[in-house]
C-alpha cells in the first residue's frame, strides 16, 4: 500500500498539483488519510522539493530547444514551465521565461502582442454540460480534430485527430466511450446543428429518457450555433495557439512549395505520416490542459483552479457530480451503433503502398515533424512515379 501510495503521491506531485489537492486526491479517490506535515516528510524522503533541486539550466535548454523545434515555438513561459514540469523537469517559471527569450526571442515578441477576449459563463457542476464541436482549421489538409470539454470545471474530456470528423457513428464513438469509461452521462451535451452531431443527440436522449429531473429526455441535447459555444471556442483559440498553428504553418509550406495540391492523394499521405504525431501531441496537450490552474479574473466569473480538480472533486467549490448514471445494457446497445478509430490512418490503398515503398527503402515511422516531412515528401515523389 505504501509503495501505491507513494507512486500517486510523485504522479500528482509531477503534475504539479498543491499540497492540499494532492492530499484531496489522496482521501477522496484512493483512501489515502495523511496529514500535510507527513505528506512533506514523504516527498523529502523521495527528494521531490518545488523550490530546490533545480535541474541543470543547460538539459533544461536543451529540452526548450526540443519543444521550439515543433508546436512548443508556440508556447508562452508559463504552458513551457507546465509542460517541463509535466515531463519530469524541475526547474523555475523565470528560468523559463529567461531560456525562451534567449532561445526563442522573436517568439516572445509575438506572444506579447497577442490578446484574448474573456467571456462569461455560468455552470453548476462537472457533468451538468458536456460542450462538443470540431476543429476545421487543419481540415483541408486531411485532419480532423473532435473534442468535448465539461463546461464547469473545462477539463477536455476527449480530443480526437483523424481522417473525418463528419460520420455521426464515429462521433457516437468518441461519445460512447467516454460514458462507458465514466459509467454515466452527462445531464445536458450541447453541439451545433451538423449532421455529424445526430446519432449522439439519439444516444443521449435515449440514455436519459427515464430520468426524472427537468432536462430529461429531448431537453438533456442542447443545439447551438458554434461561435456561441463559449467553452469550446474558448479551448480551440488555445489549441490554436499552442499546438494547431505549427501544423497550419507545416502544411501551409508544403501547398506554397508545390509540394500538396489538395488532392485525394495527398491529404491521404497527410494522414500517414503526420496524423499520429498530431494525436500524440493532442494527448499531450489534453494533460497540460487539464492540469494548469484557472487564475481568478474579474472579467469571468469562475470557478477557478485546475480543471481535473474542479471535475474530481467538487465538493471543494460546493457544488456535486451531475453525472447521471445509465445501465450497462442501454450502453452497450448504444455502443453496437458506433464505429471507433482503426489503427490504418488512411485509406487502405495508400496505406498499403506506402508501407510498401517504406519496406523497400529501409524507412522507418517517423518520430518528429522533419522525420514526417521527409518522408511525405518521398512517398509523394514514389507514388507519383508509380501513376
């Protein structure tokens, strides 16, 4: 037990989580009772200190570096600092911010100039509404991004890249997912009139068709235009910002030189070599969000904090789960109408090609964007011959 114990205590400590929401986490969701003077006892013992113990300032460069290279030139001091801290690096918000402006300096300049527009919301508690729309802005290169957000605490509870984001059963299966893993859902979701939307409006009113409260049934499906969904607009300027706009750019370089037309083929070898590279920086992306803290403003009026504290524990704002739990069997009926993710990208014809040409001249998956970049680059040239 200890050993357990002592493993959730450096996961949540990594995560960067306060000493009373690691001991909230603790009691509430593992039975854990300790005392806060213990739990520092704890982490002295393991050597985890907030304020010393620095890592060396030239691996923490060399790791900015890293990010800078990709999306993270997108960062500002505080989400690198985050995202540092998240990968294992112990180091000092103006150590940060002092790196990027040395490393990165006309990145800091642009980011400075920048503005967000704060909008109001109110909401109940986790689980009361479920914000989902997708992200068009990399659609025209053949990748599609879905997500959901809660719209009390705004923890992203999925953010998913792949080839469409139009089939109503694949959407049901971003959603179905997520109310098996929960074992609910949620008493209102909220979406914009797309087509792609339906099967989930059928599922969430049939799951809540028994229920009692007064959002039952066809009031539990919530239509809206997406301009006015605050929450999720709100998460896509960040994804924007964070992560989407070095793909943008990526792409956006490749059609400028010539090098994609927009074509079948082409979004098809997008999808090949780019689109696990994008979820893989999306999950990353999910934890970070997930796991930064909310500063209190007086243009919003909350709540604050980390939004999987404020979805995990409620009751530490007052508030309660809304979740609404649903049989196993109404599940399950819901989730034979669904299609999920296949593990092939894109269609099978390029897909095996590619694999192919990759076979015959010793080329492996790529594991970074100039990786993924050559080789699109050599599988467009091979096919082209092949026509």
């Amino acid at each position: 037990m200890a050993n357990v114990r002592g493993r959730l205590i450096i996961s949540y400590f990594d995560l960067g989580l306060s000493y009373d929401e690691i001991l909230s986490f603790l009691r509430d969701l593992h039975g854990f009772q300790i005392s806060k003077r213990h739990l520092k006892r704890i982490l002295g013992r393991l050597g985890l200190f907030r304020r010393k113990n620095h890592d060396d300032v030239v691996d923490v460069a060399l790791r900015i570096e890293e990010e800078i290279e990709s999306s993270g030139r997108l960062h500002g001091y505080r989400w690198m600092h985050n995202k540092l801290k998240n990968n294992g690096f112990n180091t000092s918000k103006e150590t940060v911010l002092e790196l990027l402006r040395i490393l990165d300096p006309e990145g800091v300049q642009i980011r400075r100039r920048r503005r967000l527009r704060r909008r109001r919301f109110n909401g109940h508690g986790p689980n009361f509404i479920w914000h989902l729309d997708s992200y068009d802005k990399l659609r025209p290169y053949g990748v599609c991004i879905n997500g959901c957000i809660d719209g009390y605490s705004r923890r992203v509870l999925w953010l998913e890249a792949y080839n469409t984001s139009s089939d109503p059963s694949l959407i049901a299966g971003y959603f179905m997912k997520k109310v098996q893993e929960l074992g609910g859902t949620p008493r209102v979701v909220r979406a914009d009139m797309g087509t792609e939307n339906g099967t989930v409006r059928d599922m969430q009113i049939f799951l809540r068709w028994d229920d009692a409260d007064q959002l039952a049934a066809e009031r539990s499906f919530m239509y809206g235009k997406s301009t006015s969904n605050q929450r999720i607009e709100f998460l896509w300027g960040v994804l924007r910002k964070q992560t989407a706009q070095f793909w943008m750019d990526l792409f956006g370089s490749l059609r400028d030189e010539g090098l994609f037309d927009g074509g079948y083929i082409d979004k098809a070898l997008i999808q090949f070599c780019f689109l696990r590279l994008i979820q893989k920086e999306l999950d990353s992306f999910v934890t970070q969000w997930n796991y930064h803290r909310i500063a209190s403003s007086r243009m919003s009026n909350g709540p604050f904090g980390r939004p999987i504290v404020m979805y995990s524990l409620p009751h530490l704002n007052n508030t309660h789960d809304f979740l609404h739990d649903v049989p196993i069997e109404e599940v399950d009926v819901c989730i034979d109408e669904c299609r999920f993710k296949s593990q092939i990208p894109c269609c099978s014809l390029i897909f095996n090609i590619s694999h192919i040409i990759m076979s015959e001249n010793n080329l492996g998956i790529p594991y970074d964007p100039e990786e993924a970049t050559y080789l699109y680059q050599f599988l467009r040239a091979e096919i082209e011959n092949l026509l």
